[in-house]
C-alpha cells in the first residue's frame, strides 16, 4: 500500500515570490490555505523548510502552484537511516 510523504521540503522564497506576484498579503494567503500567519511567515523567510502534506497541498492550490513547483527536493518517504562510518 503506498503512504503519502512524511513532509515536504517547501521552497520558501518561491512561495514569496508567488504570493507577492498575485498582490495578495501574508494573512490572506494563510487564511486561504488554513494555515496561520506565522506559519506561513516561518515558511516563506526559511526559518521552517518543511510542510505535512495536507498544508502544503492547501498553500500549493491558494498559490496556483504546480505539483512541484515549490518542492526544494522529492518528498521524503522514510527517515534516511544511519550510514555507519568507515575507521
């Protein structure tokens, strides 16, 4: 059975920069995409990289993005694990 990503890798500035080209203020977007303002704040500035996948698809459709246009990186499907270190 596939699952659904852990997380998403979010580009940020992308997400800025698409808010700001569509003239809409941080508090609208975030209430477009039931997300707090904050939330949407630490997301845009990099302070946090990484979304669930249900905020990020809401964000994703209030943007008008595509599917991966605000992905920094494949969504992850598992914690990488411990690679051990040759000595």
């Amino acid at each position: 059975m596939h699952q659904p990503p852990t997380t998403f890798l979010v580009n940020g500035p992308r997400a800025r920069e698409l808010r700001k080209n569509a003239g809409v203020e941080l508090a609208d977007m975030a209430r477009s995409a039931l997300i707090s303002r904050r939330y949407l704040s630490h997301i845009e500035n990099g302070t946090r990289k990484r979304m669930r996948p249900a905020p990020y698809q809401r964000l994703r459709k209030a943007l008008g993005a595509n599917e991966t246009e605000l992905l920094l990186a494949p969504p992850e499907t598992t914690p990488p694990e411990e690679i051990p270190r040759a000595e």
